[in-house]
C-alpha cells in the first residue's frame, strides 16, 4: 500500500500553535480533504475543520454539538493519542 499521507495547502498552520500543516492522513480513503472534513493538529491535538478554501479552521463547540456519538468518539480518541505521544514522548 501507499503512502496515506495526503498534499494539503502547503501554507495552512494550525490555528492553535502555529505549526505548519502540510499534510493530512485519512482514516478512509486517499483523496484530498473537501470542506467540513475534520483534522487533528498532530503537535497540539486542535480539533479542526477544513474550509472551502483548505484552510484549516478550528472546531468549535457547536461543530462537536453537530457531530454522531461515533465521530465525536473518534475524533476526540485521536486528540487523546496525539496528546499522550507529546506528553510520552
């Protein structure tokens, strides 16, 4: 299999801490990111959407609000393993 890191908006930073976010990984499929799809900082665990544009943008209460049981889990076990990994690390 290839590799399932995927190109985004070389320019895009993490709206929390700043750090440059040049790429994504999919949990699904290999296709680039469209708007509304969901992104963790890797450096900081930021809950972020992306914009129609492919900026990221952070997640706000109401977007987890909005969010099944099952992708708000998700989400925030991935915001969990990023955190631990830093805090292990």
């Amino acid at each position: 299999m290839g590799d399932p890191r995927i190109g985004v908006n070389p320019e895009n930073r993490c709206p929390r801490c700043c750090k440059k976010l040049d790429a994504a990984t999919t949990l699904s499929n290999h296709e680039k990111p469209k708007e509304g799809d969901l992104s963790v900082c890797f450096y900081c665990g930021q809950l972020m959407k992306f914009s129609s544009d492919g900026s990221l943008l952070p997640l706000e209460e109401n977007d987890l609000k909005m969010l099944t049981d099952e992708v708000r889990k998700e989400l925030l076990s991935v915001k969990a393993q990023v955190l631990t990994y830093w805090r292990n690390s």
